[in-house]
C-alpha cells in the first residue's frame, strides 16, 4: 500500500485536531500546519476535502479555525483515508470484489479482497482518539510488535 502525501498530511491533522485540549475550540490552520510540518496552502486544500467529506468543521472570524465534526473515538483512521483518495484498495481503479480474472491469474481476486479486508482490519479499528492517546488497539500493537513488521522488503 501506497500512501499519498496528502492522505499523510490529512491523518496528521486530523490527528492535531484530535489531540487539542478542548476540542469545541477551533483550531487555525496555521498553527496545524506548524505543528506538522504542512505547507500551508496544501493543508487548507486537504482541510477542504475532510469538511466535505463531514470529518471537520470550520469557523469563521478571528477566533475561527477548524476542528472535528464529531468525537475523535468516532472517527477512524479509514474515514480520513477515504476522504482523501476514496477506497482503501482497489486494483485498475475497481474495488477487488468486482475484478474477474482468467486462468491461472483467477485467485488474485481473493488475494486483493483479503488484502482489503487487512487493510480494513487496522485502518477502521484504530481512531483519531487513539492516535491522539498515543493508545492503539491491541491488534494494532501486536501487529507492531512482531519484529518482522520492521523490517524493510
């Protein structure tokens, strides 16, 4: 899986929006985009994406900024994705379950769709919340704690 810089930009965010103190107050962003290393101009047109897609609320006037559209623990790490580059996998622009292959090359179909469903299984389990926390769900953590996570192929 490939993760584009505005998806990265878009879950670190969203994940400054998550971690504010009081998150009925809006946040600039500018002061998102310091905190993350965000050129600004991107992350305004990212910030745009995620109220379109009803993550994030903004607020206009000098005490305006941005901020969650619901609880953090309500949003998850898939939302943000799919706002941002739409489904979480799919092949030649199609979702797995709807690819028809031939031959030999027919089991990829299951292949894709299981990767879908791993990829399912961390990014819709783990929230905004739990970023936030620096507290991922345990599946999440054992999957880390494997040592061949690590390693670079």
């Amino acid at each position: 899986m490939r993760v584009s810089a505005k998806v990265d930009y878009a879950l670190r965010a969203a994940a400054e929006l998550a971690a504010v103190e009081d998150p009925s107050v809006p946040t600039k962003a500018e002061k998102i985009a310091r905190a993350q290393d965000i050129p600004v101009k991107f992350l305004e047109n990212i910030l745009q994406s995620l109220r379109h897609a009803g993550l994030v609320q903004s607020k206009r006037g000098p005490e305006g900024g941005h901020l969650l559209a619901r609880p953090a623990k309500e949003i998850s790490l898939a939302d943000v994705i799919r706002a941002i580059d739409g489904p979480l996998a799919g092949v030649s622009g199609q979702s797995p379950d709807q690819l028809e292959f031939h031959g030999s090359a027919e089991p990829l179909r299951d292949v894709w769709v299981a990767v879908r469903a791993n990829l399912r299984a961390v990014l819709e389990q783990t929230t905004l919340a739990d970023v936030a926390a620096a507290k991922l769900p345990k599946a999440v953590a054992k999957l880390t704690a494997d040592p061949d996570a690590w390693e670079r192929r």
